[in-house]
C-alpha cells in the first residue's frame, strides 16, 4: 500500500532523507523511528504530498506521490504534529467540517461522527471548544477527522505523545482494528512500549539513512534494547554539583 523507491529530499547542500526504499503492505502498522532530526518528518511530508522529492518516488494507495494531487490527499488519513484544530470550533463540528471537506453525503457524516465520538471516548465533549479540550481530547479529535472519511492509508505523527494512558490505549486498540480491517498504518513516535505492542513493522532512521526495516516477527529483544542498539545513545554528563545539597 505504500511503496517508497529512493525518495531523496535536499534542502541546499544539507540532505534531510537520502535514497529511502521500503515496501509497506496493506493492513500493516509501521511505527517509523528515530532521533530528532532523522529525517521522519520530511519523508511523512513527502509521502503526503506536502513536500515534492529532490529524487525518487513513492506511490501511496495506488497513486504516485508526485503525480497524485489532490487524489492522493483525499485518499490519505494525516494526523498532524500540530493536530490542525480551530480553536472557536466544538469537537463535532470539526467532524461534520471535515466531513464536507471530503464530500461525504451528510447524513454519512452524521452517522460517522456519532461512531467516532462513541469510539474514541468524546461524546460527552462533543459540544467542547477545541480551545478548551484537553491534550487527549484534541488528539482523539484530530484522529477522529483523519478517520471520517475511511482512507486505506493513515499518516500519524505522535499519536500517543501527551496523553493519559487511558487515550493512548483508546488510540491503539482503534488503529489495531481499522488494520485488521486492511488499512495501511504508518505512525512516527516515541513512546516505544507503545508501538511495540502494536505495530507489524518497524524501521528505523538515522541521518536521513534506514538503518533497520524489519517485521515485528524478527524483533529478538525489546524494542527498547533494538532501537538503542542502532542509535547512538548520547553519553549523559555527570552534574556532580546537582542533588548534593546547597552550597
């Protein structure tokens, strides 16, 4: 479902992701790892068709990430890192905002949001401004619009960062489901005891390079053990003055 051949991405003489090649199949979750500055983000960008490749391609539900357009956008699910909320908009009338947007029938729209809000916890803050939502409530808010309109691939930045364990564990059993079912799940995060449980599919970035792309069947320690295994943990500085009392 997602197919990725040498996606190069340059930004003057730095380059932020260089000849990235991975296969993704339908109904898999793929947590997508690394550092700060491993280049998630600007191959999430490109794979959504937000930022155009300096080389390669990539083809996402069927259709070319360079050629794809509007196709494309409405083919995807993209939980954004700022979530792309309005803050003078309630919870519903995101959904039923979102909803036009991708020329959903409304009584379509209707039924699907009363589903989502039931799905994800949120109908009893359905009348609730976004300004006024909790960190869980705005991001099962922002899930909740990626999802409206039944998209085979859904883009996640930091689903589960700054959240109750309650709503990270909400979040993970829907995406488990709706994978099950065949959509094509890629999520970047950090909460690695999270997409351990979860995901079918790991790789891991560092320096805009893959350094491990595996099934989660080849995991032979924690994922925890595999990711420090691969990325330099830095060293971290003994403060001997921090935690011996005043001076």
């Amino acid at each position: 479902m997602i197919s990725c051949h040498n996606l190069t991405r340059r930004f003057g003489d730095f380059t932020a992701v260089d000849n990235l090649s991975f296969e993704i199949p339908a109904g898999s979750i793929c947590a997508f790892m690394g550092p700060n500055g491993a280049g998630k983000s600007t191959t999430v960008n490109m794979l959504t068709g937000l930022l155009t490749p300096t080389s390669g391609d990539a083809t996402v539900a069927g259709l070319s990430i360079v050629k794809g357009g509007l196709e494309l956008r409405k083919r995807i699910g993209v939980l954004p890192a700022n979530l792309g909320l309005f803050d003078d908009l309630t919870v519903a009338e995101h959904l039923t905002l979102t909803g036009d947007v991708y020329g959903l029938k409304r009584e379509d729209t209707h039924l699907r949001t009363e589903q989502l809000l039931r799905a994800l916890d949120l109908e009893n803050g359905r009348n609730v401004f976004a300004s006024r939502c909790s960190s869980g409530m705005r991001k099962k808010t922002a899930l909740a619009m990626a999802l409206i309109h039944n998209p085979p691939v859904l883009f996640l930045d930091e689903p589960f960062e700054a959240i109750d364990p309650f709503t990270s564990r909400t979040i993970s059993e829907l995406l488990s489901r709706v994978a099950r079912r065949g959509t094509t799940v890629f999520l970047t995060s950090h909460i690695l005891s999270t997409i351990e449980r979860m995901a079918t599919q790991f790789i891991v970035i560092r320096d805009g390079h893959i350094v491990w792309n595996a099934p989660a069947s080849e995991l032979t320690k924690s994922l925890e053990e595999m990711y420090f295994d691969l990325v330099e943990y830095p060293p971290v500085e003994d403060l001997e003055w921090l935690g011996s009392g005043p001076s």
